[in-house]
C-alpha cells in the first residue's frame, strides 16, 4: 500500500531470487571445480577432447532414453567440459528433425537401425552401427485385470476378453508401433489361431491386413483415420508415452520393448521367440509379416536392433566418435546389459569404409 | 479520450521526440517484427512457393474436421470458463478475504505450469481410475474422447478469460451497483444489468483470448486425448509421418482461421467502448 511496503515486496523478491541463483550457481560451480580437479588429473590421457566448453547433440530413440542417460552422465565426468544435450522422440521424429527440419545433432540413435539406410542415406550419412537388442513383450501391472493368471500361452486369450483395455503405439510414427503389428500377425502362425490379428487390432483399428505370396502386409491408413476403438484401446504417437497410461491403470496391458519394461519395473509376459522379433535365428519367420505406413514405405519385420550413426551435419563429429567409442567399450556395454538391451558384440557396420577410423578398431 | 490526445501530442509538437520514446518506439518494433516476420514468413512461403497444397489442404476432409473440432472444443471450455470464471472473477474482483492471494496464484498456476505437466495431471485425475473419472466412469470417458479434449482446453485458457475478467469488473466504480441497489434492484439484477454490461469489453476480450489459446493448444490435449485428432495434433502427426512440407499447409490454414476470428471478433467488439468508463 504505501510506498514503504513497496520496497519491503521488492527486496524479499530480489533477496529470494538472488537466494535461487545463488543455490543452482554453487551446484553449477562446485561440478565445475569438480570437473577442473578432475580435468588436471587426466590431461595426459584426455588427447582428443579439447579444453574449451563444448556441446554435444543426441537424437535418441525414445526407448533409449534410460541407458543414454546413464552413457551422458559417464561422458560428462570423462569429459567435464562438455555439455551432453539429449532430445528423446520417436525414432522417426530423431531422423526427421535432421532431414525435415535441418537441425544439427552430432549423433542419431534409432530405435530400428534400418531406418538410417532408408531415411537418411546418403544425403545425411553413409554409415552405422547395430549396437544393441531388444524384444517385445506385453506389459503390465499388479492392478491389471488377470494379472494373476497372463502367461506366453494366453496373453491374446486376455487382450481379446471384452473388460481388458490394451495399447500400442501409433504405426505410422513409431517402429514400437510396426512392430506391435508384426508381433500380432506373427502370433497367428505360432499359437495357430488365425483371429488373433482381427479380434485385437484390425476390429479395434483402421487397419486392414492383406495377404499376398505367402507374405502378410498390414495396411496403414494416415493416422487421422486409424479410429481406434478408445473403449477397448489406447494408441499414442510414441511408445513412451503408453507407459504413464499403464501406470495409472488406464490400460491393462501394452505392447513394448522388454527395456522399457525393465526400466520402469513393470511386469511382462515374455513372448516366444519365435513372434518376439528377438532372435536372428527366426529372421525369415519375422520377414513374412510387413507394414505398409501411411507415406507408402514398406516396413519389413526384422530382428530389433539399435543403430548409431554420426550425421554428415554434425557440429562435433569428434565428440560424436568419443561418446560412441563409451557406448561400445565393456563399461557401455554394461549400461546396456543392465537396462535390457543387450548390446551386439561386437557391433556390425554396413560399411567399414565409411566408419570413422577411430571407430574401425572397435568393430 | 485522454490517452488520444496525448499520443496526437506526442507525434504531432514541432518539438524534436523525446530519446526515451525513440528507444522505446525501436523496441517495440523489434517486438513486432519478431512475431510478426515469424508469423507472416511461413503464410507468404507457402502462399508463393505452394499454394495448391494449400488449397487442397483446405478442401481435405480430415483436415476441415480436425480443425472445426479444435475450434468447437474451444469454444466449449470457452462457455464453460464463463460460467465458472465470472462468478470467481467477481468475487475476487469486490471481496478481500484470508488467502486472497493465495487464492489468486492457484486459479493462474495453469498459466506457468509446462502443458505437457498439465496433460500429465489431469489424465490422472480424468483417467478410467482417477479421482474424478473413476466416479463418473460409466458415464463419460474423457481419455481419448471429446470431454478430455475439452477439459485439457479449461484447465489451459480458463485464467486468460477470469483474469480479463476480473481486471473488467475491478474498473467499474462499485458506486454504481450501490446505485442501483438503492433504487430498489436486487443484486442479481444490479450484477446483469450494471455491472455485466460495463465490464462487457473485457468479457469480449478475456473470451477471444480463452478462445485462442484453447484453439492452438497441443501440448496437454495430445496427452489425455491423441483420438479424436484436433488441428495442432494432425500437424504434429503429419509432421510425423510425412515431414514438414506436408505438415505446414494445415499449419498456415490454422493460423489464417484463427487470425480471421480474432481479427472478426475485434470488429464486431470495437464498438462496445461506448460502455468502458473511459
């Protein structure tokens, strides 16, 4: 009120803000001290990484996000001057912000390392690596209806009862998605019941599957016109997301990646190898069943495997080949092991060549 | 009237300017051109470089039904905060009372509070096992429905409408309800007719405003509703799906129907000064 209290309001604010700033820059100055100390002390072995602040740029998958975190803060403490910046999407998103929207990251880490090759060669690279693995499983919590009696024999028996809610992520912008498909096709053959695909995904969706030349092709249509039954199921943009919706019990069940369902300690029913999309070994199996996107791209099923790649744009391609070298050295590895994605070993290029030489020693 | 003359003052005396108003008058440009080049880049390269993809954008199906339906729900959470927001607007506005401001903070707390956050909450508590969607579960399904849509646009835009509102009704001179209390109205009568009237200009705009920024919300409506596809939504998945050259024609068509309203709006409320006090 009067012009005394004023100044009273004023200086409790600019105390408090200086109190704010003052907390996060001791935080900031004390890693930084950290970091010099730490610098000093490995000078003689850090030759590649430079002494002046850098940032480093990764796209990421979203279901990378656990193990890059992990990854991001090892590289920090080896490389105290660099800033590691993650931006986590779809794996399509990753790509497409580098080819669509011309940003710059130093390194791109898909969700499906086929996706490099189609997307992004040879404008943007014209290498990468498969680095690690995963599968899909059926997620799902204590509080899902039959939690108690869901097994790899009957889990579809459960998806198609009428009071059970599921989800998968959107086709059309998520391998998560494509592959949500592939495994309900493929699961036709194994448990020999040929209505498992209409009964949880063609009846509920838009989406209608053909069948041509021994060969199943899942039609997607643009996603505006999915029209998912949102009684029955839930469809999200990117697999990540479903994972809250489970959570707090919005759906029952969820198609995702075995180390989603590690990282958030979620329960899961381990699908058979054979339907999995896991295994090498059952790659001709998986190649019967495609998806056909909305943009008309045709999406093969395949084993899942991670693949890196350093953008032609990069900003710090060297910065880039240190992170990857961690990603590949055992302590990499490790962080893979323990989120559930078991790394490959070692990792397959499809061009020696063109891989940066450092890397070459690695593969 | 008294602001009038003072700007024709200051632009027509032979006087050279005052420096501080150059300074000021640069900056302002600066802000102006920042939105505006923004704004007007993306129309014209579109308008020039493509315009049939604008065109048959414009004549999609899907894309007229997304956008008619961001600017249906909006309007509903538009309605929806008028009713809930004039009451509190009033009340804050004429009463003082323990926790006022504290009061005060919670109703705009949406405004700073990241959207995707906001989505994340209220699909907790709007959710098939919330505190409010578990209750009204057999009812109404709010993920991935309408409803959800709507209640992600409230919770969003509702404070841009009661705190107009508010400010409207804080400009009108309780003197005057007095008045007509006095002459015998009762207070329902003296709140529609005295005081509603003369704080019409900033019902008016408080409602665009609400309006506006439920039509281009994405952030928390993608959360709790993916399904049914609004405008910004389709944008993000086309974006998605096909990049950007097909996402940006229903980008420039939404911006071009939500500048049409806002500009039509503004025309038709220009008149209703005869009713501010000033």
């Amino acid at each position: 009120m009067t012009i005394n209290d004023h100044i009273i309001t004023i200086l409790t604010i600019s105390l408090l803000l200086v109190a704010i700033f003052s907390v996060t820059g001791c935080v900031d100055n004390e890693t930084t001290k950290d970091g010099e100390a730490d610098n000093q002390g490995t000078t003689a072995t850090q030759t590649t990484a430079s002494d002046e602040e850098a940032i480093l740029k990764i796209f990421h998958a979203g279901s990378l996000s656990v193990p890059m975190a992990e990854l991001e803060e090892k590289f920090e403490t080896l490389h105290p001057n660099v800033d590691v910046q993650r931006e986590p999407a779809g794996s399509r998103a990753c790509i497409q912000k580098i080819t669509e929207l011309e940003k710059q990251s130093d390194i791109l880490a898909s969700a499906d390392y086929t996706l490099i090759p189609t997307m992004m060669m040879p404008e943007y690279t014209n290498w990468y690596l498969a680095f690690a693995k995963n599968q899909i499983v059926i997620a799902y919590t204590d509080d899902s209806k039959y939690s108690s009696e869901v097994n790899s024999d009957n889990w579809y028996e459960i998806l198609r009862r009428p009071d059970v809610t599921f989800g998968f992520s959107n086709p059309n912008d998520d391998p998560c998605g494509y592959r949500s498909v592939m495994v309900t096709q493929l699961s036709e053959a194994h448990y020999a019941d040929e209505s498992i695909f209409d009964d949880l995904m063609g009846d509920n969706t838009a989406i209608t599957m053909t069948f041509e030349n021994g060969t199943y092709t899942a039609v997607m249509p643009a996603s505006e016109y999915i029209e998912p039954n949102t009684k029955k199921m839930m469809m999200r943009s990117m697999e990540v997301e479903l994972s809250s919706a489970l959570e707090i019990g919005e759906i029952d069940y969820f198609y995702i990646y075995r180390s989603v369902a590690v990282q958030h300690g979620f329960k899961f029913v381990e699908l058979p190898p054979q339907i999995d999309l896991s295994s090498v070994d059952y790659a001709d199996e998986y190649n019967t069943v495609r998806v056909r996107t909305a943009d008309g791209k045709i999406v093969v099923g395949t084993p899942i495997v991670y693949g890196i790649t350093i953008p032609d744009n990069a900003m710090q391609p060297e910065l880039g080949i240190e992170f990857i070298k961690l990603l590949l050295s055992a302590d990499g590895q490790n962080v893979f092991i323990n989120n559930g994605q078991p790394p490959i070993v070692p990792a397959v290029t499809n061009d020696l060549e063109n891989v940066p030489a450092e890397l070459r020693a690695l593969l | 009237m008294f602001k009038i003359k003072q700007t024709r003052h200051m632009f027509t005396s032979r006087k050279a300017p005052e420096p501080l108003m150059l300074v000021f008058l640069f900056l302002a440009l600066v802000l102006l051109l920042f939105v505006a080049v923004t704004l007007a880049n993306m129309v014209i390269e579109q308008v020039v470089t493509d315009l049939p993809a604008l065109i048959s954008a414009a004549c999609e199906k899907s894309v007229i039904k997304s956008i008619s339906l961001s600017m249906y729900a909006g309007l509903v959470a538009t309605l929806i905060s008028l009713v809930l927001g004039i009451p509190a607007a009033y009340i804050l506005a004429r009463k003082d009372f323990f926790a006022k401001g504290f009061v005060e903070s919670v109703l705009d707390i949406p405004v700073v509070v990241p959207h995707t956050v906001a989505g994340i909450a209220l699909l907790t508590i709007f959710g098939a096992n919330g505190l409010i969607g578990a209750p009204l579960e057999s009812y109404i399904q709010f993920r991935d429905a309408f409803a959800g849509i709507v209640i992600a646009m409230l919770f969003v835009s509702a404070p841009f409408l009661t705190n107009s509102v508010r400010e409207g009704f804080q400009n009108i001179d309780p003197r005057l309800e007095n008045t007509a209390r006095s002459l015998g109205a009762p207070m329902w009568k003296a709140f529609l007719f005295v005081t509603l009237p003369l704080a019409a200009r900033h019902i008016m705009a408080g409602s665009i405003m609400c309006w506006a920024r439920a039509i281009s919300e994405f952030g928390a409506v993608v959360i709790i509703a993916y399904y049914p596809m609004i405008g910004p939504t389709l944008v993000y998945d086309r974006y998605l799906s096909y990049g950007l050259s097909a996402s940006r024609p229903i980008a420039v068509l939404l911006i071009l129907v939500t500048l049409t309203i806002f500009i039509a709006v503004r025309l038709i409320s220009a008149g209703w000064r005869i009713y501010d006090k000033d």
